[in-house]
C-alpha cells in the first residue's frame, strides 16, 4: 500500500485603492425626513479605527454621536462605531464583495430599500493591500 499526500498553498496578494472620504447621498425625501436621514454626508476614514475585515472604515464627519460606515457579515453598514465589524445596523448596502464602497448599490435604511442611495468618493485615494490563501491538499491511496 503506497499514500500519497501532496499539500499546495496559493497566496495572492491585491492592492485596492480606496478614497478616503466618500459621501452618502440620497435624493428619496422619506429617507431623508426619517431617523435614517442623520447618516446622510460625509464620512472620512476613521483614525481610531481605520480598518476592518480587510477593508476601510470610515466615521461620519459630525463630533457627536459617532457613526460609521464599514464592512461586516458580507457587506457595507452603517451603525454606532462602537458596532464596527458587527451585524447591528442601521443602513446597509445589499450583499458585495467589493473591497471599496464607493459605487456600491443597493442601499436600505433598516429595512426599506432607497434606490436613490449612492456612495462616491470624495476624497483622496490609499492604496490598502489584501491577501487571500487557500490550501489543496490530495490523498492518493494505492494497494
């Protein structure tokens, strides 16, 4: 009896140039007129927590409450900062694996969709630098 064990490891490694302020904008009036309207404006990566599941994040530029956008459970949020990387929301795109948000769609306060909702830059770009692994492994048994 003759076992074969052959393990491959592939890396690869992605740079992303994200901006470093982008802004939410809505045109829909029941959005805006709603609780959900105080997250509408600008957001500029967020110093005391500028990255999160491989992606940017980002603070609405108000002092008080904090609020922030960022990635989480397969797409963008937006919650307290305090949640950063959590389910809790209250906005969110639909599921991406985009690494920016800039130019993510499909955008909903709780949960009513606002296909008005878009996020663009406004704002210088960083250069963020992802890595993905995955490992084979085969097992050939011969007798």
């Amino acid at each position: 009896t003759t076992t074969t064990t052959t393990t491959s490891t592939t890396t690869a490694n992605s740079n992303n140039a994200c901006c470093e302020s982008v802004t939410l904008r809505s045109t829909s009036t029941q959005f805006l007129n709603s609780i959900y309207g105080k997250y509408a404006g600008r957001y500029s990566k967020y110093m005391d927590n500028p990255t999160d599941n491989d992606r940017m994040v980002y603070k609405l530029d108000r002092v008080t409450p904090d609020y922030c956008l960022f990635y989480a459970l397969g797409r963008w949020a937006i919650s307290d900062c305090s949640n950063v990387g959590g389910g809790s929301y209250s906005v969110k795109s639909a599921d991406t694996l985009k690494t920016c948000v800039d130019g993510v769609e499909n955008w909903q306060s709780y949960d009513t969709p606002d296909p008005t909702m878009t996020v663009l830059c406004s704002g210088p770009t960083t250069t963020t630098k992802t890595t993905t692994s995955s490992t084979t492994t085969t097992t050939t048994t011969t007798t």
